[in-house]
C-alpha cells in the first residue's frame, strides 16, 4: 500500500514539475531561445576557470543548495499553486475556484492546505471551515479510495480506506466505508479494530445477547496490557497502567481492582481461543469502546 501511495504521489509531483516547465516555457516567448524569441540557437559559452574550493565555501555551497531544493519542493506543490502562486492576494481566489473542481479527490487537500497557509487572511470562518474538513487526510484518502472504487480497483480500495481509518481512527464513517467495501470482496461479518488496526484473530467477534465478545488477546496486545492465565480456576488476569481486570471462563463473575462486577454474558473459549465482553474489558482499561452498525464494526481507541 506504502507503494502504491508513492507512486500516486510521484505523478502528481512529476506532473506539476511538467506544468511548472511548460508555463515557464510558455513566458519565455515560442521557447527556442531567448526573451524575444529571436534566436533559435543557444550560445556556447567557456566556463571560466573555477579557483580551489574550500572547506568554508563548500559549506556555504551545501547550505545554498539545501534552501535550493526546500524552495524547489514548494514550487511543486501542485499544478494550481504553480499557476497562481505570483498572482499576489488575488491568488486565493482561483485557487477557491479551482478546488470546486477536485474538493472530493486528494488534490483538494493540497489546495486546501495552501489556501489555509498562504492566504488565511483572505479567508471568511465560514471558508476556512470547509477548507479544514477537506484538508482533513483521512478525508482525503477516503476520496482516492472512492476513486480507486470506481475505477474497480476495490481490493486497492480497502488497503487505501483502512489507510484512512488509521490517520482518524475516531471516525466512525471511515469504518462504515470500509465495510461496504469488504462487502463488496464477499467479505462479511462483525469486525474488529484496536487502535485502527483490524484484528487477525483465527476467532472473530461473536455477538451473544447483545454483548459482542472479542478474543481477549487481540486487545491485551494492542493496548499492551500484561495477561495472566491461570489454568486451575480457568481465569483470565489483565493488567494495564495500574488496572487490573480478572474474568472468568463461564462465570459472570468478574473483578476491576479486586471490585466485583456482574457481567451480562460470560467469557468463553471458542475454538481454543478465550473470548471476552469488548465493552466491559475496554472500558475497564481504560478505552473508548464504539459500535458501527452499517458495518457491524467493534471500535476500540485510545483516547
């Protein structure tokens, strides 16, 4: 996916470099030569002779060159900022017309993040709220998800859309996307997700009388939680940042700090794997617990 995504990026730079060479060729007369575009043929002209450098001079060159290439990354920003960069403040305002046309794709983003910084000033509240939503990545990569979907390409889709979950893993409509894309894969079923990562449990999450219950491991990992298993009283022990939570296997008993609590639905194991309440385990070390019912998501967080 990291691939793809570069590649995806390396067009759009190599096209704005393009754009960038061809409007700078364009200003230069027909391009053959000088301002006037008289000549035809470039003049060959003998370097001088270059003096020894030196330690302090290379020095100097390096530094030259490093705010040479920082000034060069922000020529290329986009194809748009290249054309209206010059424009002084009325810059902005092609800029807000360009964006109508690319506000739902990753370029809106690019533009937006320009307008936010070069031209805040010029900007109403009312502008720089819609600006910040599209500036938003996993906006953005929800919108490059929709397009790979549309082109058919819905397996690029879904690795593009869990991308999305991971830049906001709060958002809960980028989980709703994402599982219309699984659906559409064939791929059914509640889901789970720590932190944004999805769970690779071999067991998925079973909803019993309205408790979803989740392999007690694939959220002891990702909320780096210590686990004790204690095989006499078939007891699961978890411990994290003085919390520590005990259940038992087929007991609605369970403990928050030696505190007992009567759960709804027992812990059980289930095809080797122990399963546990997602919402009271969570909350009781201390995360925030989600349910998206479109795509039957569990969403686990770290405030």
């Amino acid at each position: 996916m990291k691939k793809f995504l570069s590649i995806f990026a390396s067009c759009l730079v190599a096209v704005s470099m393009m754009s960038g060479a061809a409007l700078a060729k364009s200003e230069n007369g027909n391009g053959k030569g000088n301002s006037n575009g008289n000549s035809t043929k470039e003049a060959v002209v003998k370097p001088a002779a270059t003096p020894a450098a030196t330690p302090a001079a290379d020095k100097a060159k390096e530094k030259e060159k490093e705010k040479g290439n920082e000034k060069a990354k922000e020529s290329v920003t986009s194809v748009t900022y290249a054309t209206y960069e010059n424009k002084g403040h009325n810059g902005y305002k092609g800029l807000l017309n360009a964006i109508e046309n690319v506000k739902d794709k990753p370029a809106g983003a690019v533009i937006a993040g320009l307008l936010l910084t070069k031209y805040n000033t010029e900007l109403t509240p009312e502008m720089k709220a819609e600006l910040e939503a599209i500036q938003d990545k996993d906006a953005a990569l929800s919108a490059l998800a929709d397009m790979l979907k549309e082109r058919g390409s819905v397996t690029d889709a879904v690795y593009v859309q869990k991308e999305a979950i991971l830049a906001n893993v709060k958002n809960l409509n980028s989980y709703k996307k994402l599982g219309e894309l699984y659906a559409q894969t064939g791929q059914n079923g509640i889901k789970l997700y720590v932190n944004g990562e999805e769970s690779t449990s071999a067991v998925a999450p079973i909803l019993k009388a309205g408790t979803t219950l989740v392999p007690f491991k694939a959220i002891a990992e990702a909320l780096q939680a210590e686990v004790v298993w204690n095989a006499k009283d078939r007891s699961v022990t978890m411990t994290r940042e003085g919390t520590t939570v005990k259940l038992f296997i087929d007991k609605k008993t369970a403990y928050v700090n030696g505190q007992e609590i009567i759960l709804q639905v027992t812990p059980a194991i289930v095809k080797g794997n122990t399963v546990v309440p997602a919402r009271f385990v969570s909350e009781a070390l201390k995360a925030t617990v989600k349910w998206e019912p479109v795509s039957q998501s569990v969403v686990i967080y770290e405030e």
